[in-house]
C-alpha cells in the first residue's frame, strides 16, 4: 500500500473465501471503520460495491479524514462466516 495522508481516498477491499479457499459471495457483509480518535464508520450497504457476482470481492472507497492507526472490520453472514480486520496508518498532510 502506497503512502496514505489525511484526505485521500482509500479503497478498503476483501475477498471472501470458503474453507477451501475458493471465492464465495456470503449472504451479507457489512464494515465499520475506526478513526484513531476511536469514532466507528458504519458503512451503509448500499456503499459497499460488489463488482461481479460469486467473486466474494467486495469494496468501499473512503476519504479518510484523520491521521493515525485506522481500523476497518469486515464481517460476513451466512458462507462464509467471517470478520477480519484491516489496520493502515493515515500521515498528516504535510506543511509546505
């Protein structure tokens, strides 16, 4: 991941799988993201873009607005059952 700094945007992205690693779409998926102040984003599912179908790939584009340690949380219902989670560091933006 390339330098990331406060008003970016960030794509944040997962590729479900079943227990033999093979792509599959779950039934639901949803994702928070924490700002290091610790505010959690719930991503509303109709943000969340799922390209093309059986795939298991899934995807937010965000703007990030604070520097410091973030922290994404996807999660699935139905198969696959999953929550993984994502950390990436925001710089501030730098004073030219």
């Amino acid at each position: 991941m390339n330098r990331i700094d406060v008003g970016d945007m960030v794509r944040i992205h997962i590729t479900f799988r079943d227990l033999d690693g093979q792509p599959q779409d779950p039934s639901s998926v949803s994702l928070t993201l924490y700002r290091p102040s610790g505010t959690a984003v719930h991503v509303p599912s109709s943000q969340i873009l799922h390209p093309e179908p059986g795939s298991g790939y899934y995807y937010v584009d965000f703007q990030v607005d604070e520097p410091g340690w973030w922290r994404a949380v996807w999660s699935s219902q139905g198969s696959p059952t999953v929550v993984e989670q994502i950390h990436f560091y925001v710089f501030p933006v730098p004073i030219l």
